[in-house]
C-alpha cells in the first residue's frame, strides 16, 4: 500500500533535481543599433564564419563585424539579402530569386558574385529542431519564429515579445524584451550561436550579442536604484545603499533588487565607510615603474591581504603591494562592457575574495576577478588587418592586407588601417601609436578604424595593442614608408648635383670669360687712352706743325705782299721818274728795269710754291675745290686761298697785281661759280669748307 506514494515521492524529487540542474543564467547584453552598423535597421539571418567574423543579412546589403568594425556591401542591384551562411572561405547570400558568393580579395574587401546554384551542403536554415516540451502560454501569445539549444538552454525568439530562455522542461528561465530594456526589439529575425557562452541575435531593428558567462554583470540599472554609496553579502544576499535609499537582492540570475524600509525590516549592517581620498598612489607603492599607466591613479582602494584596485579614467585594475613594488593581477577598462565608472565618490566595494561590485553611470555592476582572471589565461585572439586604403587627389586606393610594409605616395592625403580583434574575445578595445610622430599610446577605442592625415615624408611604424586583463599588451607593427616627391628622390637629387656642377662649371667660365672680357676690356681701353694720347699728341704735334705752315704761309704771304707792294712801289717810282726825265732816261733802261719788275710781280714760281704749303696747311683745300667744281680757274683758286687767308681785297689786289676793281670782280663772278646764293657770305663759306 506505500508502494504508490513510494513511486510518486521519486518520481518528484527527480523531477526537482533534474530541475535545480539547471542554473539560471547570467546575461551580459550588447547591443548594436543603426548608428552603429550604419545600414538599414531591418536584419534576417546571421553567421558566425571560421575567420571570426560575424555577417549579417541586412535589407541594405551584407553586414560584417570583426569584433571592431563594422562594414556595410551592397549587391549590383542593391537587393535585400534575405540568409547568410559560409562554407569554406565564401559567404553565400540569398536575395529573392537569386543567389550570390562573396570572396574577400587580397585587398580584404569583400567581392560579389552572382550565382546560379549552390553547393548543395550550403543550408541558410537549419532543419528546426524538435521543441521537447509544450510550449507555454507566454510564449504562444508571443508568437514563437526561431528556436535554437546550447546544452540545457533553449533559446525561443518571438515575434512581439523578444527572446525566452528556458529549461529542458519548458520553465521559463529569462525574458529578454524592450520592457526591461535589455533589447533593442521585441521582433526577432534570426539567432545564431558562436559558441557554448555567446550568441547572436538579429532583430527587425538591431543586432544583439549575449553572453552567457561574462565575469561583468550588470544588478540593477541606475534610473531603478540610484548611485552605489555603500554595500555587503550577507548569507547570499547584496545589502546596498544608494542616493534613493536601501535595496536588497539575491545575486542569482533573473533576481531584481527591491526596496528596503529599514524601519520595518532588519536591514543587514552595512561596513563604514572609510575616506579614500587621502589615500595616494606613492604612499602605498614606491615603485610607480612597477604600475605601468595606473602610476598616477586618480583613486586607490585596499581591499585586504595587500591588495589595491587602481582607478584611472574608465579603467580599474587591482595590484598587490610587494614590499612597494606593484604586481598586476588583472585589469579591468569598462568602454569593452560599453560602461562607464562614476566620475565621483568611491567607485568600487569588495563583497569578497572574488566578486566586487563596481558604481557605474549606468547602474550596479558585479565583477568576478576570479573568472576575469581565468578567461584571460586562454589562448589570446591575434589582432587581423582587414583594410588598408589611401586617399590622394584621385580618389581611394586600397593596398594588399599581407603587406609586410605600407608604402605611401608623398601626396596622399589620409590612410586608414582597420584592424580588427575578432568576435571570438571578450576585449575588442585597442589603441595605437605612430613611431616618428608621436611617443605616446592612443586611448582606447571601440572601432577598428585608424585614420591620420598626410605625414611628411620618411619612415614611421604604426604600431597597434589590444586590451587584455592580465599580461604585456599583445602588438603587431607594420613600417609605413612615404615616398619623397619626384624633386626630392636620389634620382632628382643626382640631376641636382650634376646641374649644380653644370651650372657652376658655365657659371665659372661665364665669371672667367667676364674677367678676361673685363681684362681684355681694360687693356683695350688703355690701349685706345694710349692710343689717344698718342693721337692727341699726333694731333697737337698736327696742329702745331699745321700752326706752323700757316704761320709760315702767313710770314711768306706776308712777305709776298710786302715784296710786291715794295716792288709796285719801285714800278710806279720807274714810271714817274719816266714822266719826269722823258728822254733822258734811257728807254732800254726804262724798258728793262720794268720787265724785271713786271716778271717779278708775275712770277709763277711763287704762287706754286704757295699753292704747296697752302694745300698743306688746309687739308688739300685746293684739291677738294677742283674735285667739286671742276670749271674753277686758275686764278679763283688764288682768289679762294687768299679769301681763306682773311686777306683784304686791297691785299689780294697787291699780290695778284690787279686793281682793287678787278679782285670785286672776280669776287663777284666766283660767287657764281660756286653757286652761292646771296645771303651766303663767301668768306665764311670758304673758311668753312
């Protein structure tokens, strides 16, 4: 009769057992919206490629996300991709009525090909599988549209009421919806799992990513329970006090904090609170070496047994004291948890050896040094570039993601490397610095883009780090060249040289040939002031000897007067004595002494003697007359050497032995024969000519 109630009793208490084994989970949850994935907010499938890339079937195209950055592919025809999957290294794509494969090309951007059929093991759904368990009703008024399993876990997406998580038996274990703003949408399109801790969740607006066993929880928002002042576990239960008052809760999974009226209810005494603000860095270490970047903390926490929490910015990290010398036991940078520390007040209360609750701008968060620790001692995620691109002033230009070294042209006016961390590590935060430009870390960032603008030319190394809670930071460094422009190269250098050698060589010979035109110049012109020394000398010694004829041709012209007025004189002396004795003076005599006198006045030899020195004192003045008036006689010629002379007509008269008459005579006809006309005086012109 106890064997029925015997069979019951077991049947129950396996039951129950059966139902404890399965733990409640704890969730860590990211979301992805619009802003980042910038595309459409629509998204219908995902999947988790080999390379540790997640895709994302997108109404704008094909999304990929490497743990940092996010990159957005349309199709030719801009389709709506509707499925993705991968299989080997291509991602195939469904779109309505057709299909496409996208193969990453050597410059990591990723190709699209149209195909007409595919492999058959390529599946963008997986046959669903057998939910073992009535649904319950929550979850049928909720319309159910994907089911997937990990272990114990079922993970049930609806269509108006977000994403179920439940046991085995169909108890339901979390509720993940925009009413407790844990999603970013009620309507789920696709789950994918990454492995047996995280999976992927893609909404009718937005992307989620939860975690399962993340060492980072988050207890109660900061609008629901206000700013952490104080806090203690006591038998398994959180004790806090906020700037709103007293909460309590149970740190199992899917428990809330409520309220506490310590005036009705025993409330759990909390610990004092100690002044941390005396406390400083170099009177707890003294070797700041030891600390790396915490060496100028902003706060200092002792938590017992000799170990600290350094605060710095967004980070925390907790060092043991080592006679003075900090040892670093993990570290903790909440932008990886998309969380930010107050900026006030303590900021961190140790419950226990292990869990710590941190004050963030976002609420109560719980850490788990012990799992931060031991999630960190796994094989570490090497960082990948994905893309390298330059712009200059005709557009982009990618470069081959293997590239040992980066090469750049001296005009390029942006680079930008995308590094990526993968999604397969909790720590997707990375920083990096450029040798040659800067000595100092970046701070950390989210994405996975590095931009910087035109660097001058020569050679730099752009190193890069990822986050990591314990240990050196991981590195990868690649050379960046920028080439010189073309006047700056050796090539244009050597032309330099060899026309700077060109032009001094010219220059040289130019300068020397100038010297010795100069040389030349200054001889030739003392040689011509030499020569006209000489000339001057030649010519005054001209003129003087020319003085000389003339003054000799004036004493002989002079003379000549002189002698034929004496000799005229003698004649008309003859010919009165000749009137006064008649007969008595011999008329042979008579006769004789007037012929003598006579041929004295009329001698020839005279007159050429004076036409020789004439013509040599006046520049062949007789000569030039007969060139150009070739009718000029004789006697005008002496009529124009005397004129010449300045001789008075009187004088003129005397030497040509003629009447005074005669010589206005013959003035008047040479006038004529030289073609003068009358306001031209003869003698001007003759001493002129």
């Amino acid at each position: 009769m106890y064997r029925l109630p015997l069979l019951f009793l077991t049947f129950m208490l396996t039951f129950f057992v059966a139902h404890a084994s399965v733990a409640v989970p704890n969730l860590f949850v990211k979301n992805f919206t619009v802003d980042d994935y910038k595309a459409s907010c629509q998204n219908w499938g995902l999947s988790v490629a080999s390379d540790g890339v997640l895709y994302v079937a997108n109404n704008s195209g094909l999304l990929t996300f490497d743990g940092n950055t996010w990159k957005h592919y349309k199709t030719p025809d801009n389709a709506i991709i509707n499925g993705v999957t991968f299989l080997n290294d291509t991602i195939y794509t469904i779109s309505e009525n057709s299909f496409g494969g996208w193969t990453r090309d050597h410059l990591g951007v990723m190709r699209y090909h149209k195909l007409t059929k595919i492999p058959a093991e390529v599946k963008f759904k997986e046959p669903p599988a057998p939910i073992p368990f009535v649904l319950p009703d929550e979850i049928l008024h909720a319309q159910p549209s994907v089911f997937t399993t990990i272990g114990d876990l079922y993970f049930i997406g609806t269509t108006n009421n977000g994403l179920y998580i439940t046991s085995p038996e169909g108890t339901i274990l979390r509720h993940l919806s925009t009413h407790d703003q844990s999603l970013p949408d009620n309507i789920i399109r696709a789950i994918c799992i990454q492995d047996a801790e995280q999976i992927w969740i893609a909404f009718d607006n937005g992307i989620s990513q939860i975690s399962f066993s993340s060492p980072l929880i988050q207890l109660g928002k900061r609008s629901q329970i206000g700013k952490l002042k104080n806090a203690t576990l006591f038998n398994d239960t959180l004790y806090i006090q906020t700037n709103v008052g007293y909460f309590k809760r149970t740190l199992e999974a899917g428990d809330n904090f409520e309220p506490v009226d310590i005036k009705k209810e025993t409330f759990h005494n909390l610990p004092q609170n100690r002044a941390f603000d005396s406390l400083q860095v170099k009177n707890v270490f003294n070797d700041p070496e030891s600390l790396g970047e915490f060496a100028h903390a902003e706060e200092i926490y002792p938590i017992g047994d000799n170990l600290y929490w350094l605060c710095t910015k967004n980070e925390a990290a907790l060092f043991h004291n080592d006679g003075g010398k900090g040892t670093l036991k993990c570290r903790l940078l909440l932008s990886n948890y998309n969380m930010n520390l107050v900026n006030r007040d303590r900021k961190i209360y140790p419950l226990n050896d292990s869990l710590h609750l941190i004050s963030a701008m976002q609420g109560v968060l719980l850490v788990n040094i012990r799992e931060l620790i031991e999630g960190s001692l796994g094989s570490s995620t090497p960082l990948k570039i994905s893309e390298i691109k330059y712009i200059d002033k005709n557009g982009d230009h990618n470069l081959p993601v293997n590239s040992e070294k980066i090469t750049l042209p001296h005009n390029f006016q942006e680079l930008t490397v995308y590094v990526g961390s993968t999604i397969f590590t909790p720590n997707h935060q990375i920083s990096y610095m450029i040798e040659g430009v800067s000595s100092t870390w970046s701070p950390w960032q989210k994405g996975g883009e590095i931009s910087f603008l035109q660097l001058p030319e020569g050679k730099y190394q752009l190193k890069i780090r990822k986050y990591v809670v314990k240990g050196p930071y991981p590195e990868i460094a690649i050379p960046i060249t920028v080439r010189p422009p073309w006047y700056n190269t050796i090539w244009a250098w050597l032309i330099y040289i060899i026309a700077t050698a060109l032009i001094a060589k010219y220059t040289l010979s130019y300068h020397l040939k100038n010297l010795q035109r100069e040389e030349k110049s200054k001889l030739d012109a003392k040689r011509q002031a030499e020569e006209q020394k000489i000339q001057e000398m030649k010519s005054k010694m001209l003129e003087a000897q020319l003085q000389n004829k003339n003054n000799e041709l004036s004493l002989q012209t002079s003379a000549l007067v002189k002698r034929n007025q004496a000799v005229q004189k003698l004649l008309d002396e003859l010919e009165h004595q000749k009137e006064i004795l008649g007969d008595r003076y011999p008329n042979k005599l008579y006769a004789r002494m007037k012929s003598l006198m006579e041929d004295s006045l009329n001698d020839q030899a005279d007159w050429v003697l004076f036409e020789t020195h004439f013509n040599s004192a006046h520049r062949n003045f007789i000569d030039r007359l007969r060139q150009q008036y070739d009718d000029i006689t004789t006697g005008d010629l002496r009529i124009c050497c005397l004129l010449r002379m300045n001789l008075s007509t009187k004088e003129i008269a005397s030497l040509l032995n003629v009447s005074v008459r005669a010589i206005e005579l013959r003035r008047y006809r040479l006038r004529k024969r030289l073609s003068l006309d009358g306001d031209t005086n003869l003698i001007d012109f003759l001493m002129n000519y």
